[in-house]
C-alpha cells in the first residue's frame, strides 16, 4: 500500500535495523532502481525526536528515500520536509504520510494512507540536472513522452504500480527483484526508442546466464528476437529490443507510445516470472569486491 501511494515498488531488507545505539523501524529498497529507502514510523502527531532520527537513519544508511510516517503532521513538521525537498536534488527524496483507520458500518478497520509531503517533481528533477530550473527541449519532449507512456500503461491495469515520469532518456518498470527492471528508453540524438531489461553487475554475470538458457522460449512469447547484451564490455548487462523514431515527429506518438506499450507488457509477460525464478544467491566475480 505504501508503494502504490509513493509509487515506488518496495521490497522489504529488514525491520529493527541496528543504526549506532538506535533502530530504525523499517528498512526497503526500491527493487527499479536499489536506491534504499528508511521508514520512520510514529503512532502519534510528529515531534522533533522522530524528525532527528528520520534524518539520522537516512543519512547513516545511505537512504536516498525517507518516509516519515506518523498518525498528524504539525504545520512545522510538513513544511519542514517541503523545504528539505525544495533544497535538495533528485537525489534525496523525503515523504511525510499521514495514516488514518477507516471503517464502514460492521465492516473491519482498514488503514488508509495519505501523503502530505512529497518531493517537488519536475522542478526538483529539472535541478538535478543543472542550475537552471529550466528543462531544455529535450527534457521537455521525454518528460511529454513518458507522460503519455505512463498514461498508456495505466490505461491497462495491468501494472498496478509505475513511477512518475521524469525528464530523462529512460522511464523504468518493476520487474520484482532488486537490480533488475525494464526500461523504456527514447534517444532523441539517434531517433530511436527502446525497451531493455536492465541488469546490475551485482548480480548481470548470474542473471544473464540463467535468463540466456530460456532465450529461445522468450523469443517465441515476445514474438521477436532481441539483442542480447550488446556491450560485453560493460558490467551492467542488457537484453534490448529497439526501433528508429523521430520524436519531434509529434504525429507519430500515438503510433511510438503504442508500441512502446505493447513491447512493455509483451516484455513483462515473458520476464516477471523468470525474474522472479531467478537464483541469485551465487554471486559472480563482478560482486565479490562489492
């Protein structure tokens, strides 16, 4: 539930997790990209305790994600993680949620989640990407893009959670697992648009190998061949299926956006559930100095 409200996809690394002489309440990962991410929970209205050790946990964890979550944000305390979000890059990112208890008639009591913080989306992601918080016209094309992508996929149902777009030349999909994930990509320098499953070096030599002996059964699923890590070199592997696209043509982005959907969904269909088979316990050269 709290993924879905922050649209980020979660996947719990542990509870209780030792900081110096303190704990924190919950410790996730955001399974798109790795980033950690620290949950401070409190049962009643915030106080500046829960605020020092939100931070103190983030900091010390190396956290690019904090979520404070508490029964009543004082006007203090909201406007503090505003001004955090508003003077920090795209690479900090903090949530204040406010968490009620519904009940309707004899039915039983449900949580509800509401964020009363959140970072400031275009306008922090555009200062992540220099001192102007003018995007160029290409970000402002990627950002339309993947807007359009993102509203495509919703319209399906069948991705119960994706991220806000950003201007950038990628827009990413969950697969399941930390280090692994789909990503859309638009390059407007070589006018082509892509979907690729990313694999992190931590686990790309053992991913790769496992994914590379059912290569055939996900061809014939997909329907189409795709290329297989084309830059051996690299530490970071990729399975990638692209075509030309002229996105300043803005005629053809219903015909970019549709096939951009179909390949996504195609793509998932054949990867999710061999993703999530996926033994990764064994870790290759790459992770040893890791």
């Amino acid at each position: 539930m709290l993924g879905d409200e922050l649209e980020l996809d979660l996947e719990l690394v542990g509870t209780e997790v030792t900081v110096g002489p303190f704990s924190c309440d919950i410790l996730a990962k955001d399974t798109t990209n790795g980033r950690n991410v620290v949950i401070e929970n409190q049962l009643e209205k915030t106080d500046h305790d829960h605020l020092g050790k939100a931070l103190t946990y983030g900091a010390i964890l190396d956290a690019s994600v904090v979520v404070w979550i508490a029964k009543d944000f004082t006007d203090e305390h909201r406007k503090t993680l505003d001004w955090l979000n508003d003077h920090t890059d795209e690479n900090l990112e903090l949530f204040g949620v406010r968490i009620e208890v519904w009940k309707v008639g004899n039915s039983l009591p449900a949580p509800r989640l509401n964020v009363v913080s959140r970072p400031a989306g275009v306008v922090k992601q555009a200062r992540g990407h220099g001192a102007s918080e003018e995007l160029s016209e290409t970000r402002k094309t990627q950002l339309e893009f993947w807007t359009a992508l993102r509203d495509s996929l919703k319209a399906t149902g069948k991705i119960p959670s994706l991220r806000s777009p950003r201007p950038q030349y990628w827009f990413d999909v969950a697969l399941g697992r930390t280090g692994i994930h789909l990503s859309a990509i638009a390059n407007t320098f070589e006018n082509h648009i892509g979907v690729r499953v990313y694999l992190s070096h931590k686990v790309a030599e053992v991913a790769l190998e496992q994914l590379e002996t059912e290569k055939a059964a996900i061809h014939r699923e997909i329907g189409y061949e795709l290329t297989w890590n084309p830059n051996p070199e690299k530490r970071d592997k990729i399975i990638l299926v692209d075509r030309p696209a002229d996105l300043a043509r803005r005629d053809q982005w219903d015909e970019y956006v549709e096939w951009t959907t179909k390949t996504i969904l195609a793509m998932l269909d054949a990867f999710r559930p061999r993703v999530k088979r996926l033994e990764l316990s064994a870790q290759g050269p790459a992770n040893e100095d890791e």
